[in-house]
C-alpha cells in the first residue's frame, strides 16, 4: 500500500443487530423461523437501537427473511433496501417449535434420563 488512505479503503465494519422482542419472546415459548411479530416494547428496543446508529453511515443492509427482523429493519432503517438472507435465520428445529422453556427442560431432563 502507497498511502494510508488505500489501507483505510480495505476496512469493513460489520454491524450485527438483533430483532426486538417478539410475541415469542414475551409469550416465553420458542418460535423458531415461523411468522412472529415485534411487540410494542420490541418497536421500542429497534427506535432505541435508530438513534443509537443514526449517524452510522450504512453502505448495505443484510436481514433474515424472517417477520421480527423485517420489522426490526425497518424501525431501525426505513425505507433503506435490504438483502434477505435466508441463512440468516435461527435453526429450524421444529420439535420445540411453540413450547416454553419449561417444557423443553422437561423434555431434555426425559430424554437424557431414559
């Protein structure tokens, strides 16, 4: 490299941004990749997230295709175009899909135990 400036040019900053509290999240059961929107509190946590970055300036926008981010997205970037990525998502392990905590204990407690 000639110049710092050319060094500079190399760097990428990569910012990773979670969704807001979802109905999953406050219901306390697990959603996996299913349809689930943000609460009122979790559009208050990404206005939050907004003006904590608002003078970030942000070359592209990478979200999951799932609802909650979506949403999430466009509290925080209104308007900006996103790239969905679908490898983005949680893992779909549709076994726990819809239980609580509780009842995933449970189940592990049984399974390791028989």
């Amino acid at each position: 490299y000639d110049t710092m400036r050319e060094k500079e040019a190399e760097k990428m900053l990569l910012y990773i941004i979670r969704h807001g509290e979802s109905e999953a999240n406050a219901g306390g059961y697990y959603s996996g990749q299913s349809c689930v929107h943000l609460t009122e509190r979790g559009r208050k946590q990404a206005a939050c997230t907004r003006e904590y970055v608002k003078d970030i300036p942000f070359d592209r926008l990478f979200v999951s295709d799932v609802l909650r981010t979506q949403e999430t997205a466009e509290v925080i970037f209104p308007g900006m175009e996103r790239t969905f990525i679908p490898l983005a998502r949680e893992i779909d392990n549709t076994t726990m899909h819809g239980k609580t905590k509780e009842e995933m204990k449970w189940e592990v407690r049984f399974i390791t135990t028989r």
